[in-house]
C-alpha cells in the first residue's frame, strides 16, 4: 500500500492575535497631589510563524487544522507597565513549504533551510499608554490607543519536495527500481500504474563520502497538466529539483516519442521546467545488444546526455552516478 500519510497542500484560516490597548493612568503618590501620566502600553497580539523542520517530511500533522489562532496582547497598566505579548503560534513544517495567500494566491513565505523562521500572519501592535501623549500643553492626557486588530486569511501550505534529481516518466518506467538499486530508499515496486503514488526520498552515496538526493516523481501520463490521472498534484515537486532524469524504458516503442510527450506535458504545467539540466536514461537494457542500442541511439534529440542502464543488472550505475554528479555540479 502506498503511504496515504503523505500530504502535501493544506489550507487553513490563518487569524494573528491583536494587540492590547494602551492603559489610561495617573500617578497616585502621597506627596505628589497631580500625579502624571504613567499609562503603559499594550502588548503585541501572537504571530502565526512557520519554522522548517528536518524531521517533518508531510504536511500531514496540520491536516486536521482548520483554524490557527494567536492569542491576543493584554492591556497595559499603571505604572508604565506593558502588557504582556500575546503568545506566538509556530508551525513545523518540512523544508520546500510554500505559503501562498488563498484568494490572491500570492507567495508570502518560503522555507528552505532547517530552523528557519518566517512569520506568516503578523500580530497587531499594541496601543500606546497615555504617558506617550503627555505635552508641554496637554500635562494629563486622558485618552491612549487601542490594539490593532489580528488578521485574519485563508492560507494554502504547499509542499514542493528538495531534491538535486527529479525522476520523470511515465507509470512503470521502472523509476522506483532505479532508486531502490542506488539509494537507501525502499519504495514500493509492483507491475501495475502508479505504484507509486507518493513521492519517494533516497539518498544516493557517491564518491568519497559525497551524496545527493534523488526523488521518484509519481509517474506522469498523457494529459497530467490537465489533471488526468495524478495530475498537477505531484507535478509541483518537480519544480525543485535541479536536474531531471527522463527515464523511458526499452520496450516503450518510440524512445523520441516518449519524451516528446513528457516534455510536452512538463511545459504545458510550468514553461520554467525546460530550463532545467535534463538526461535521458534508457533503462531496461540488460536485453538489448549493440545493434538495438545503435537504433536507439539514432532516435534521441542531440545535445541531450543519456545513458543506457538496467536497474536489475546494475548495468551503467556507476555510469549514470558520475553523469548526475557532474550535473549537478556544472
């Protein structure tokens, strides 16, 4: 079974708490008959933070989630005493969130790095006390400011997987092999279309103690950046990685036609895409002979890296490794 654990988009009403309201107060001291001013300011309303966290990998734990509400600042005293702030409210979320605003769908946060805080829904500021109004002609002010109001907004959290390589192709291209063979990851492999339904994480060990990480994309078919069968739902991930591995496999038919179509559907989803270090790999190849391969061969686009390799044999392994090292790298 696939992991139904895995979310990636929720949205929630984001609403920050709002500030205290400033104190009106007069000094009341024995000897001091005309005490002055000494209202104190209210305090700050609770942001609503987002803070990246390396031990999340979903968005699963804010499913649920439907409200996020700071609390509000409390009013300030005599004395020149503050009220207390409200207190914060923080989200864990993996690396590769995006917040966007769900009316105008504006991008407001961005998290990228572990512990890296970024506040979402800003609290009101408190109001100021009376003593900050006392002038040479106003020496008793009897007014301060209230709070600002909280904010309130519907807010989409998408998750876009960090990850150096992207694997493309279509259901049963052999993908979630590929990674399983030169990665610690251990996704689920079966015959059928989309085995894999979730995006899969594996760390592929290079070279002198080096890495980097690869992810298997749910398989894309004709039509996805429409929505046809996963649709536009996985598509986001690719957008983060720097390289993107084509992988077709040899008994597809036309290996120019197949990734005619993915890159067709890659464009028609984000135009950027293209932009992006592309290799082809043939995979499913511990069947073919040179002649087949010569055949093959004359069918890809120039100016595209590929590489043959079968991920049963271990073929061209090492081979496509040092490929995705030198991409990366470049």
């Amino acid at each position: 079974m696939a992991d139904s654990n895995f979310i990636d988009y929720v949205k929630f009403c984001s609403r920050s708490g709002a500030g205290g309201p400033g104190s009106v107060h007069f000094r009341r001291e024995k000897h001091v008959p005309k005490g002055g001013p000494d209202g104190g300011d209210g305090g700050r309303g609770g942001h609503i933070i987002l803070r990246g966290n390396t031990q999340h990998w979903t968005l699963l734990h804010l499913k649920y989630k439907k409200h996020v509400i700071a609390e509000s600042g409390k009013g300030g005293e005599g004395g020149r005493r503050k009220g207390r702030d409200g207190e914060d409210v923080i989200l864990e979320v993996p690396l590769g969130t995006v917040a966007r605003n769900a009316e105008t769908h504006e991008i407001v946060a961005e998290i990228t790095e572990d512990g890296q805080e970024i506040i979402l829904t800003q609290g009101g500021r408190g109001g100021l006390g009376n003593e900050n109004f006392k002038t040479a002609t106003n020496q008793a002010p009897h007014y301060a400011q209230p709070g600002e109001s909280g904010i309130e907004e519907w807010m989409i959290l998408e998750l876009k997987l960090l990850a150096d390589v992207g694997l493309v192709g279509f259901p049963n291209a052999g993908k979630s092999t590929l990674l399983a063979s030169i990665s610690a990851a251990k996704p689920e492999i079966g015959d059928y279309p989309f085995t894999t339904l979730v995006p899969n994480l594996g760390v592929v060990g290079y070279k002198d103690d080096k890495s980097f990480v690869m992810a298997d994309i749910p398989g894309i078919i004709e039509g996805a950046a429409e929505g046809k069968g996963l649709g536009t739902r996985f598509l986001r991930h690719i957008e983060r990685n720097s390289i993107l591995l084509f992988l077709i496999p040899a008994d597809a038919g036309s290996i120019a036609e197949q990734y005619k179509i993915l890159l067709n559907e890659l464009e028609k989803y984000n135009p950027e895409l293209l932009d992006k270090k592309r290799i082809l790999a043939i995979s499913k190849t511990d069947m073919l002979d040179e002649e087949l391969m010569k055949e093959m061969e004359a069918e890809i686009p120039k100016d595209l890296p590929y590489i043959f390799i079968s991920a049963v044999s271990q073929y061209n392994l090492e081979k496509l490794k040092d490929l995705l090292w030198q991409a990366i790298n470049s």
